[in-house]
C-alpha cells in the first residue's frame, strides 16, 4: 500500500520572539517520521506559519504537541497583530499531500481536535471539510469577534465550541481558541502595492475577492446598507472564485499589501489572483510592486505561473523547469522584499531526500569517473539513457530557436509544442538513466537472498526471476523512448532553422545510439529470463524499434547530405 502523507500549516500567535517561534516549531520533529518544513514568521502581523509533513498518525502527535506548547508560552491577553486571530495556535489546517481524502483527515482533525480539547482544556471549531455544521466551514464565522470577542462567543449557545470548554476561564484567557481543519491546499499570498494606504488596499481586495463588498445606496464607501428580504445585507460579488482577501500596512516593509487566502488555487490561481490586482491596481492609480508566499507552495502552481507569462510573451514553453521557476520569480516579483529560495519555499524540493544522491545529479566529469570506475553500474542502460537524453535536449534546442526566431512570431506556437514534447522525452529518459542501475542493483539484492531452506532458495529463485525480467524492461523503455523521440529531431530538420540541421542531425545520432545500446542491454538480460514468453515478446518488439531506428537514421543522413 503506498504511502499516505499529509501536511499540517498550524498558525501561531507569534512572530516577533525568535526563541519561542523555534522552540514551538522544533517540538514537532521530536515526533519520529515528521519533518519540518518551513517556518515563516511575520513581525507586523505578530503571527508566524509553520509547516510540516508525515504520515497522519505522527502527523497529529506531532501538532499536539505544538499546541501545547504553544499554550504554555504564549500568552493571547498581551497578543497585539495585524492578523486575525483567537487563539495562541490561531488555526491548525490538515492538508492531503498523497493518497488521503479530504475526507479521512477530516476524522484525524476530529481526533486531534477532541484531544486537544479533553487534555488541554482549549476550545475550539472545526472548519472547512471537518466541520460539523454550515456555518463552521467559513473560518471567518469561526473567529469572528477574533480574541476580544470570544468571552461572549463562548456564552452564546449558537457558537458552543465543538471541542474544550464552553466558557471564558483563566486558562481560556491565556490560550484563546484553536480553529482545526481538513482543507485543500491553501495559498497564503500577498501582493505588494506602492501604496501607504490600507484603505486603498482594501479597496482593491474588495474587488478581486470572492466576498466583493456590501453594497450601499449612493456613497459606495458611507452609505446606507442595502437589505435583502431577510434583512441581511446584499453584497457586490469581487470578481475572482475561491479568494479571500484583506488589505493592510505592514510597519516591517513600510507599504500596504493585499492579503490573500487562495483556497482553491485550480479555480483561481496565484497568477490570475496577481494579474487582476495589477489591473484593478491601476485603475486606482497604484502600481503592484511584487508579492510575496506566505509558508510553502506546490511546484506546480510556479509551473503554471511561467507558462501563463509565457503565452502572453509568445515564447515557448518547452524550457527547463528551473528556467520556468526563475520566470514565476520575476513575474510574480516574489522577490520584491526578500530574496526568494525555491528549494526552501516549493514544497516538492522541500520534501526531495538530501542522502540519496542520483546520477543524474552527478557533474559531468564525476559522472565520467562513477562510469570509468570498478563498479558495474552505471553500465550500457544508463549510459544509452544519457545519450538519448542528449539527443532530444539537441531537437528541444532546435525548437526553442526557432520558436524565437525573429520573423517567425506567427509560428511560435508549433515549435513550443515541440519543444514540450521534446522536454517530456528528455524528464522520461533522465529517470530512466536512474533507474536502468536500480534494476541491475535488483538483481544483486536477489543473488544476495538466503538459500539456506526450499522455502528460501524458491523465494530467492522468484527474485531475481521478477528482477531479470525489470532490468529488461527498463531498457526497452530507453528504446521506446529514445526512438519516440526522434520525432521531435525530424521535425525540426525539416521545418525548424535550417543553420541548425547539423543540431538534429546530431540528435538523431544520439538517439540511434541510445536505441541500439538500449538493445543490446535487452537482448542480453532476457537471454536469462525462464518465462520465454514473456522474454520472445519483447524482443521481437525491440527489433522492431531497432529496424525502424536504422531506417529513419539513414533517410536522416541522406537529407541533410542533400540540404549541405
């Protein structure tokens, strides 16, 4: 079964103290198999995010024991910030990172939740998918009144917390309130304004937000609510789904920022929610300077920002996926007030292991000299997958030029498309360099099984049999690939920049050379597999690819002869 893993984004009621913020954010990695992540304080919203993975059991020890100790050194009656906020642990968010529901977290924030309540004597509400009633799954209606008002909050029946005690005692008046909940990945993100004005920045939060404002009669800012039937006030809807909004001034940074929660960043994106800032922005004589991310973001969200600027510049988007992050960096201006690292704010480069180091990670020259020593591995499968991979980056190049090539704006479209097929080509054949040693490493491990009992020697037999057939596929894969590949090469020799045939042709050499190399790989581990069937099968698909390979190598060759 894989692996279930969830994040917790619990937000503490400090920012300011640097020895509570780590002693608070350290405690959770005494909790064996949970690993801090990121810990972002804000000294103007005294506030400060911590974020951290597992598994969902060590996952809620571990924010167990950060709001405990939370509550022991953070005192709410002397709290002051420009955040909302109710509670020492202000809110304690419970967010799937791999195979878990929504759903299933919502039973552990109410394992959390009843814990925290029982051994702690804190109250609280469950919101978002772990709420309990309507009117708890907006976190706002949970901290309305914020820290002031929640000695009447707690008397009032309608508002009865779902867990801890129902009234304002001494030690509810040091800890606050706590808000626990299961929800989808959340971006907490600000926009930067060359504005002093908080009244200016609301304004602009009002309109992009899915809340929008309150409407009035006449005076849109002082005058007369209008009431809907009910008595409730009618709102103007803010033009963007799934986004909350508040504008502010933050001391530290001297400007007023746009704070935004995006709660659905599949309905409105970072990108979008920062475009139509800068739009609304300057219809009210304010230009948006940058932003920033508060905590952590998923890498896709990045990915997605590069290739929204990229459409708008009309350049392609077959790039490197670190040119893709430098691109959102400039775009967004995410590093308008600080320097932003994307190894310590994407989440996917967070969670990468620092102790296994990859081939692919290696230096040329260390590479060369990892091939050249006494080790069997990296051999021929790894080395073809590299070659191959070289061969397609050659046509990705190809594409690229050409797609910026002056005068050929009205085709950049076509080439980008080849060059993202050609960067997928290139991901695949990388992974494949990695793991062509893998499946060799497999064999080893079953030569190395016990023999001692029948149970044992059939056991091991079993190995290295599922192994052997493994270490073969990977290759064909590298054949497969290498020769699907050649497409992107094709197409560039003949409709890319002709000062660049030389470019494909070379690729395409690369990648016959991969093919073949993947095939002798092939032949001689199948050689080696009992099931013949299995073993028959795939070799007659790999001589397949390795004829067609030698026909598209040789018409390849005959063209560019013609063209130079």
């Amino acid at each position: 079964m894989q692996k279930q893993l969830i994040e917790c984004v619990p937000n503490i009621s400090e920012g300011r103290d640097s020895k509570i913020i780590e002693t608070v954010s350290q405690i959770v990695e005494t909790v064996e198999g949970v690993k801090l992540l990121d810990v972002d304080p804000g000294k103007a919203t005294n506030r400060t995010v911590i974020t951290f993975v597992g598994e969902p059991e060590p996952v809620i020890e571990a924010a167990f024991r950060l709001i405990k100790k939370a509550s022991e050194l953070i005192d709410m009656s002397k709290h002051t910030g420009e955040h909302p906020r109710f509670g020492a642990t202000d809110v304690c968010p419970l967010v799937p990172i791999s195979n878990i529901s929504l759903e299933e977290i919502a039973k552990y924030a109410h394992k959390l939740g009843e814990r925290v309540g029982k051994e702690l004597g804190i109250p609280g509400y469950f919101y978002e998918t772990a709420a309990k009633e309507e009117k708890r799954k907006n976190l706002a209606n949970c901290r309305s009144g914020e820290y002031e008002g929640l000695a009447a909050k707690l008397s009032d029946p309608n508002w009865k917390p779902d867990f801890g005690p129902a009234e304002y005692n001494k030690n509810v008046a040091r800890t606050g309130a706590t808000a626990i909940s299961a929800r989808d990945f959340l971006i907490a993100y600000n926009v930067n304004l060359n504005t002093t004005s908080t009244r200016r920045a609301n304004a602009i939060a009002f309109d992009i937000r899915e809340a929008g404002r309150i409407k009035r009669e006449g005076n849109p800012i002082t005058g007369k609510k209008v009431l809907d039937e009910n008595g409730e006030p009618i709102r103007i809807p803010g033009k963007l789904k799934a986004v909350k909004g508040i504008g502010w001034y933050i001391d530290e940074y001297g400007i007023a920022q746009i704070s935004y929660n995006l709660t659905n960043i599949s309905i409105t994106s970072m990108h979008k929610a920062f475009d139509e800032s800068c739009k609304a922005a300057l219809k009210r004589g304010i230009r948006v300077t940058g932003s920033e991310i508060i905590g952590l973001i998923p890498l896709q969200a990045m990915l997605d920002a590069a290739d929204f600027y990229l459409i708008k510049q009309e350049r392609s988007l077959g790039i490197a996926e670190s040119e893709k992050i430098k691109i959102a960096v400039k775009s967004l201006g995410l590093d308008d007030l600080k320097p932003f690292h994307p190894e310590e704010k994407i989440i996917e480069y967070m969670l990468k292991g620092s102790d296994e180091k990859k081939l692919i990670d290696f230096k040329l020259d260390d590479f060369a000299d990892e091939t050249a020593g006494e080790s069997m591995a990296p051999g021929g499968g790894s080395i073809s997958a590299y070659v191959g991979t070289l061969g397609v980056s050659l046509g990705t190049m190809v594409a690229n030029l050409s797609a910026h090539k002056a005068g050929w704006d009205d085709r950049w479209e076509f080439f980008s498309e080849w060059a993202v097929k050609g960067q997928a080509y290139k991901e695949k054949l990388l992974f494949l360099v990695d793991e062509d040693t893998n499946a060799f490493n497999k064999i080893i491990d079953g030569f190395r099984m016990p023999k001692d009992t029948d149970e044992e020697k059939e056991a091991r037999k079993q190995a290295i049999e599922e192994a052997t057939k493994y270490a073969t596929q990977i290759p064909f894969q590298v054949m497969e690939t290498s020769f699907n590949s050649m497409e992107v090469m094709q197409a560039m020799i003949k409709d890319g920049l002709q000062n660049s045939l030389s470019d494909g042709g070379v690729g395409v050499l690369c990648a016959k050379a991969a093919v073949l190399g993947a095939y002798f790989n092939v032949k001689i581990n199948a050689k080696d597999i009992k099931d013949r069937v299995f073993a028959e099968d795939i070799l007659t698909k790999a001589e397949t690819i390795y004829q067609q390979t030698l026909k598209i190598e040789a018409e390849t060759i005959e063209y560019i002869n013609g063209k130079m």
